[in-house]
C-alpha cells in the first residue's frame, strides 16, 4: 500500500525505494529463473566481454511474469500513477566489466514522455559498486532543461559543465538489496560508476496513461517506431485481469494511431508504425 507521504515523495523527487518487498527465497526462485533465461540466450557462447541485455526478458519466465502483477509491484505503480497505466516492455542486464553509464536522460527534449522504470537488483548494489545514481527532481523543469548539457554523456561533460567529477555531482545513490524494489521517472538524470562484473537487474517498465495527443506521440517516438502497442504474446494472451488492464488498451491506442496516423504525424511522431 501506497501512502500519501510516498506518493509525494515520488512526484517531488522523482523516485523512490521500497526495501524488502520480496524474500530471499523469492529472490532466489526469481535470481535462477533469470540466469536461465540469460544461459538460454547465450545459446552456448561464453560469457561477453561488455554486458548481455536482453528485451522482454521478464515476459519469458512464468515466476516474472506472475511477479508483475503481485501487490508489491503492481499495486505499487498503481498507487504512484494512479489506476489507468500501460505496460511497456522489460528488460534484464548482465553486466562482465567495470562499464559507466554517464549521467542522461532517457527522454531529452520529451516535455510529453511519461514512462518509468521498475528496477529489481538480483544482488547487493553500492554507490562504489553499480547502484544508480539520481538528481533528485530533476525529471521537472527548470532543472531538468539546466541539466540538458550533460545528455551528451561524454566522461568529462560535468568537468565541461560544473567542474566536477562525475561521482561528485550533488546526487542519491540508490543502494539497493535483492528484495527492494527501485522505481524513477525516466526523466530523471541517472547514472551508474563503479559497475562491478556479475551486476544482474531486471527492468520492468509502466507508462502513465497518455491524457494528450501529445503523450500518445511521444510513445510513439521513443519506443522503437510504436513497439510500446505491440506487447507480447505471453501478456496479450494472459488471463491475469491486471495485465490485460495494462496491454488490452494499447491496442485500442494502436488502431487510434493507425487510423489517425496523419494527426499524429502532425504531432511529430517519426517513421510510421507498422501495421497491427
């Protein structure tokens, strides 16, 4: 259950930490289902040299999937967003080097864009060892604009901007145990240092209920030419009422833009979206 207080934590800051929202047997059943799926994938190959990231890796396993729609999960975008949101995919990283993710946006330039990220760390993550790192209110104007400059993400774009070292701009490290559920606006500027081999996540992605034309461009625009209205079979075909909740209305906003598309060009959507 969702309070007031996070709520407005959540909407001031632009995310927030929930901790020990699932077990460590949870975290266990959940942590092998993954690494499966990932040796799956890999088909053989040995392990890489940079990080394997795989989309809609949440939809293949039956445990992740029934994990969406738990209270803790669930229930908790439904109290942050409110009743009416829309599924938009997932992902899952496993990281084999010490790699950086530089301080950005996922959405420069999107007033529009209202998308977020649920992210469940499978292990221990420290400021020193991969935790991501966020401007608190930054997912707002003015400072989202202020900060615009860093969305270059070169290794020294905040020694050009601000004189400082990356790790030392003014920021939260959102440390994290398996188990504690971490969820940001995907306007927030974010950024990982320290990444340590072995770094293992699982990235759910929600998207607030688009209330414009606008909003429904913006979705177009950035999630690969539409991708966000064609969910996958395991969720289009799923009897669980709350994930039908989140992608039988997508279709509906698919034939919207299909039938519309001439509108919604005019509103800055790019390449047409294919056929549904």
């Amino acid at each position: 259950m969702i309070t007031a207080e996070q709520r407005a934590y959540f909407d001031t800051f632009g995310f927030i930490r929930i901790p020990r929202q699932f077990s460590e047997e949870e975290m266990e059943t959940i942590s092998q289902e993954a690494d499966a799926l990932w040796a799956e994938d890999r088909e053989g190959r040995p392990l890489g040299e940079n990080q394997e990231h795989i989309s809609d890796f949440v939809d293949r396993g039956p445990v992740m999937t029934q994990m969406v729609s738990d209270d803790r999960i669930w229930g908790t975008v439904e109290g942050l967003l409110g009743p009416r949101f829309l599924w938009n995919g997932s992902e899952a990283s496993l990281s084999f080097s010490n790699s950086e993710f530089q301080w950005h946006t996922d959405r420069p330039n999107e007033p529009h864009a209202t998308t977020y990220s649920f992210h469940l760390y499978l292990d221990k993550v420290k400021a020193d060892t991969g935790c991501i790192r966020v401007i608190p209110g930054s997912h707002k104007p003015p400072l989202f604009d202020d900060l615009l400059p860093l969305n270059e993400q070169a290794t020294d774009s905040t020694m050009k901007v601000y004189g400082l070292d990356p790790t030392n701009m003014p920021s939260v490290s959102i440390e994290s145990d398996p188990g504690d559920i971490v969820f940001f606006s995907q306007n927030i500027y974010h950024g990982v240092y320290g990444m340590q081999p072995g770094r293992r996540y699982l990235k759910l992605r929600f998207v607030a209920w688009p209330e414009t034309d606008e909003a429904i461009a913006s979705l177009m625009r950035y999630n690969s030419r539409g991708s966000i209205y064609r969910p996958t079979d395991t969720f289009l075909n799923s009897d669980d009422t709350r994930v039908r909740a989140m992608v039988d209305p997508l279709l509906e906003l698919a034939a919207r833009t299909e039938a519309e598309w001439e509108h919604f060009d005019s509103l800055g959507a790019r390449d047409k979206v294919d056929k549904y």
